[in-house]
C-alpha cells in the first residue's frame, strides 16, 4: 500500500532551526514534502501554492506574529493542521495559540526533545 505523501511547511526565520527539522523529519518521513518560508508573506504564498498538510509556525516572524498569520490560514483553510513552535514557553502564549486557532502548541525544545526520542526508537 503507498502510502500518502504528506506535505509540511516550516515556517521560521532561522535557517539552522529549519534546516535541523527538515533533516530530522525527512529521515523519519522520506516520503513527505517540505517546503520553507522566512517570513509571515512568504509562508502565505507557499500555503496557496502548495496547500500543506501540516504547518509547523514559529511565533516570532520577522514581519509579524506567527499568531497572526495562524489565525489567518486557519480561516481560509480550517482543515490545515498548524503547530506553533516557540521558545517561549509562556501561560499567555499558550492561550493566545488557542484564541488564535493553532491546532497545537509546543516549545521548540520540547519538540527537538520528542523528535529525538521517535528517531531513536526502534521497533524488536
């Protein structure tokens, strides 16, 4: 059975934190599709281009808030699932996520940390 390629935006301004998921992503999920944006006018554009199935969205944008821009896809396209990835673990960033409509919401060391833990699982 093939299974469904699935296709992932990053969405950050740093090139290290993109290039690092994209990596650790891919040697999990070979198949899926990423593609990158730096800033909030990017990531629009690659969300009509490409309609991604998973967004991983960092707060903090160059141009804007990764809230915002949230908030803004999830109205046009409520079925896309978006992952705030932060490194600011705040209560009011949490509830802003939520307000904002992210489907979930998770500190970039906590992910990295998680990430981590799936690739060195391996099934007996």
């Amino acid at each position: 059975m093939v299974q469904p390629v699935l296709r992932t935006l990053i969405v950050d301004d740093s090139p290290v934190f993109r290039q690092v998921l994209t990596e650790t992503m891919l040697s999990r999920f070979p198949s899926m599709l990423i593609f990158e944006a730096v800033n909030g006018s990017q990531a629009l554009e690659q969300v009509d281009t490409h309609r991604p199935d998973l967004i991983f969205m960092d707060i903090r944008l160059p141009d804007g808030s990764g809230l915002e821009l949230t908030q803004k896809i999830k109205l046009k396209y409520p079925e896309m699932t978006v992952v705030i990835l932060t490194n600011y673990d705040l209560p009011e960033y949490r509830d802003a996520a939520l307000r904002y409509k992210a489907t979930h919401f998770i500190p970039k060391d906590s992910f990295l940390a998680m990430v981590d833990v799936i690739l060195s699982w391996t099934p007996k």
